[in-house]
C-alpha cells in the first residue's frame, strides 16, 4: 500500500549527491619512506619500517613520484594546480594510525576548481525520473594528497592490524554535489577508474581497496537551492554498491520526508551493510575541526612557481595523451561506432590501440578494392568492431576469459578481417575460423586450409546453374510468380557447398539467372 504517495511523490524530491574518493597510487616506494609499496602481496607486517610505523624522532621524506602522479591525476580532472603547497597534519586517534595524525594536505590541495564530463546514462533507477541526453560536467572541488593508514582486520572479537598499508600514497578527489542519480555517482566512478589505469598511476580496483569511495546525499524539494543535512555512507566496495546504498539512502531519506519527519536527518555518517542491502548509522558527522588541521613541520614547502620549482607541470602535462572521454568520442566519430561499443573497445588503452592497429592493418591492406564507400574508415571501422565486440568477446567469454585476455594476435585478426570484408568467407565459416584461432592461435589462412573450409567457392555461378537445372519444376513455379522458392534454391546451393558459400553472393546470381 503506498498511499502516502498521494501526498507526496517521488518527482517534487532531487537527490544531492557528492563523492569522495580515495584511490592508492602504485609508485615503487611509500608516501614517506623507502619502504616497499607492494605491502598487498607480501605477508603482513613485513613492508615497514620506523618511518611508516610512526617511531618517535623519524622524519618523513615525501615522494616525489606520488607528488608527480597526483599533479598528472588532477591536470587529467581539468584542475588548477596550487603553485604553492605544503602537508598538514590531520589528527585523531584510530589503532591504524600509529602516529596519531595523518599526513594529508589541507589548505592548499595539489589541484583544486577541476571538472569531468560524463556522458548520458540511461536510467534504471527507481529514484531517478529524468532522463539525461546531455553530458554532464561534475565539478571537482579538490584533490590532495595524503598517505594510507594501516588495515584493521576483524577477526573472531578482535582486531588485528597490518601495517603494510600504512604510508601507501593516496590521493583524495572531493566532488561538487553535481550528481543528481545513483547512476551518474556510478559513471563518474567507472571513469575515475579509467582514467587512473590510462594514466598508469594506479590499478584502481575497488574489491582490493586501490578505489575506495564514500558518498554523500541528501534530498531537497525541487527548486530550492538549499543543501539539507547530508549523510555520507562509507563502506562501498564496488560500483554496483555504490549505486545501490545510494538508492537505499535516497528511499530512507524520501520516507522520513513523507512521514513529515525530515527535521529528524541530520549531518551523520552511515553504513553500508552489503549482507542486508541497507545503511546504518555510525556516528554523527565530525567536522573538521575536529581534526585540528595544522602545517606538518617535518616537511618543507614545495612550489611549482619561481626559481625553486619542485618540476614543471607542463611537462608532467604532456604525458596526459588522450583519455577515455575523448578516445570514446572519437571512436563514434571516426569509425562510426555507437557509443556502447566505442565504451567497450575504450576500457583499456591495449584494446583500444588493438582495435584500432587491426583497423589499420587492414585498411592498408585492402585500401585499393573498396574505394567504392564514401568512408572506408567507418566501413571497416564497424565490421571489425562488430566482429571484436560481438563475437571475439563470444568466443572468449565461453572460456571464461574477457577481451583483456585476447590470445589472437594483430595480424591474425586483420588478416582475418579481410577475409570477412571481402566475403571471401560467410559468417558461418567466419566464426568457425575465428573459435580456432583463440584456441589454436593459428593463422586464418592455415586454419581454413586444415579445415578444408577454404574460402569462396570459385565456382559459385556453375553450383548455382547447377541447381536450377536439377529442379526445372522449381524454377517454372518462379518464374510464375512463386518467388518465396528462392530460399529453397539457396538452400539446395548452400547444401552443394558445404555452407562455404556467401548467402549474399549466392542470392545474387540466382535472382540474375531466374529473372532473365
Ligand atoms: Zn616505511
Ligand atoms: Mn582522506
């Protein structure tokens, strides 16, 4: 029974919606001291040292790779780069932070004032009713840089705790509460993680904790501009949990709006409870002056502007290449993608450069005999994506592999290309070929001489006079005006060649011979 809703519904309400996200970069050493950063691959407690374990008298040595990865990370978000920077002191007490502080940046962040763009999402969402065609720009408030703390294990009534984490560099991106569905918190987070593997600066995998994100919402009636009391939920190991506490926070939210106790939400932090698909709540909000921000005076001040620049961020600039936005726009553009497929093709700069060198290789290979399209880019641009989207992640999926895990070379894929632009097999054949090349990592050409599949039945004119002269009955009730019988010539051809004839090729001369 939902008969609240006729007092209230769900579209006079928008969600509010901000994230804050924590990604570990993937540097050699730690924040601050020579220690090993693979601490997630080595046994516990074994990639420390005084530094990272907080002994009193030792001092911190920042990084400068890190400092370096973050600038790159937050150029790549649009940022302004603070010409001058220092680290502070962030405190309170927690048994993973053996200092009693972290070591963060707050009043002047590396990049600050950035923006992502992100493309429409179509929209399954129950608390989401717009539907969106436009990019939407979220605002990026700020990005600093800070190290890890140590991880706490629970186990049986206890916590165990391994440092191995403590002083692993970390940036923070604080968004503008830009988003208005859990959907767009979704995206924006799935291009987030693009873009730090484009970068290089980071695996950003969110079941090993190298992604975290906490996000914050809140309702408002639409048309005001007012923020309400938000809660931030934290907790979220994956992206589909995201979008889901967000959901759930926004039903939960919307009822106590309903039950006209909206008085009732206040500034707190929330749970997320992947077992009951729920939040709860943790504590009210702390606010930050509670953590008595204050200079760290173990470490000098570093500048990007003067005589004594730490580096020169145009250079670092100039290792940004092109990122996932815009190589997915361009793959629409160029190739005549749509955008889902361009999406697939763009999740990982090595299928992409895959895609597009096959794309290459076959264009030069077959640039004289196809000059008839307007745009022979677009022409083989969607056949190979179609067969590398479709069907080669087919084929690799049914070994339970995905197209990150593609055996089949460059040239075998182009040279295989060729054979299905050309027609010079079918798309029976073709998928026959291509299951043998993932399995064999045979060449086309050797598979279809092994299989006796060879290609194009040379003959095909003389089959197709075949089989009108074996069926004259046929061919009579045709020619008087029984048409549907073309299908049985083509399977009588098709029967006569093994299925190695193109449908297209074939039909073609058998119109041309029953309508003369
Ligand atoms: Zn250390
Ligand atoms: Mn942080």
């Amino acid at each position: 029974m939902h008969f609240e809703f006729l007092f209230m519904s769900f579209s006079e309400f928008e969600a509010v919606i901000g994230l804050e996200i924590h990604i570990q970069l993937k540097t050699k050493r730690k924040m601050f001291c020579w220690c090993s950063n693979d601490g997630e691959n080595q046994p516990p407690n074994t990639t420390i040292c005084e530094v990272c374990l907080g002994h009193p008298g030792t001092l911190p040595v920042p990084n400068k790779q890190a400092i370096k990865w973050a600038t790159l990370m937050a150029l790549a978000l649009n940022c302004k780069i603070n010409p001058y920077q220092f680290f502070d002191r962030k405190n309170y007490f927690y048994p993973d932070l053996p200092k009693g502080y972290q070591i963060s940046q707050f009043s002047y962040p590396i990049g600050y004032d950035g923006v992502l763009s992100i493309p429409p999402v179509k929209s399954k969402s129950k608390t989401y009713i717009e539907e969106m065609s436009d990019d939407i720009d979220i605002g990026i408030e700020r990005l600093h840089l800070e190290e890890d703390a140590a991880k706490n294990i629970h186990e049986s009534g206890k916590i165990l705790v391994d440092y191995n984490r403590a002083g692993t560099p970390l940036i923070e991106i604080v968004t503008k509460p830009d988003f208005r569905s859990p959907q767009h918190a979704k995206a924006f987070l799935q291009d987030l993680q693009l873009i730090a593997r484009y970068l290089g600066i980071s695996d950003a995998d969110m079941e090993k904790g190298h992604l975290r994100c906490d996000a914050n919402v809140s309702l408002r009636p639409r048309g005001e501009d007012r923020l309400y009391p938000k809660t931030e939920i934290k907790n979220l190991n994956s992206f589909k949990s995201v979008e889901r506490a967000l959901e759930y926070e926004i039903q939960r939210q919307f009822k106590l709006w309903q039950e006209g106790k909206q008085n009732t939400l206040t500034q707190a932090t929330r749970l997320w409870d992947e077992n009951t698909q729920s939040t709860y709540e943790m504590r009210t909000k702390e606010t930050s002056e509670d953590y008595r921000y204050f200079p760290e005076p173990d470490i000098p001040p570093f500048y990007f502007e003067g005589d004594n620049v730490l580096f020169d961020v145009d250079e670092v600039k100039k290792e940004i290449g092109e990122l996932p936005y815009d190589k997915r726009k361009r793959f629409v553009k160029e190739y005549g993608l749509d955008m889902e497929s361009a999406r697939v093709l763009t999740a990982s700069v090595i299928l992409a450069n895959y895609f597009e060198e096959v794309v290459e290789i076959l264009h030069s290979m077959i640039e004289d005999e196809i000059e008839s399209h307007d745009n022979v880019y677009q022409y083989i641009g969607k056949q190979t994506s179609k067969w590398i989207v479709n069907k080669l992640a087919g084929v690799l999926s049914g070994k339970g592999k995905s197209l990150d895990e593609n055996p089949v070379s460059v040239e075998h894929m182009s040279e295989f290309m060729k054979l299905v632009v050309k027609r010079e097999i079918n798309s029976t054949v073709a998928q026959k070929v291509l299951e043998k090349m993932v399995s064999e990592g045979l060449s086309p050409q050797e598979i279809l001489e092994s299989e006796d599949l060879a290609g194009r039945v040379e003959d095909l004119s003389k089959i197709v006079d075949e089989v009108l002269s074996e069926n004259p009955a046929e061919v009579e009730k045709y020619r008087q005006g029984k048409t549907a019988l073309l299908q049985f010539f083509l399977g009588q051809v098709m029967k006569k060649t093994q299925g190695k004839a193109d449908p297209q090729e074939a039909t073609e001369l058998l119109k041309n011979r029953l309508e003369k």
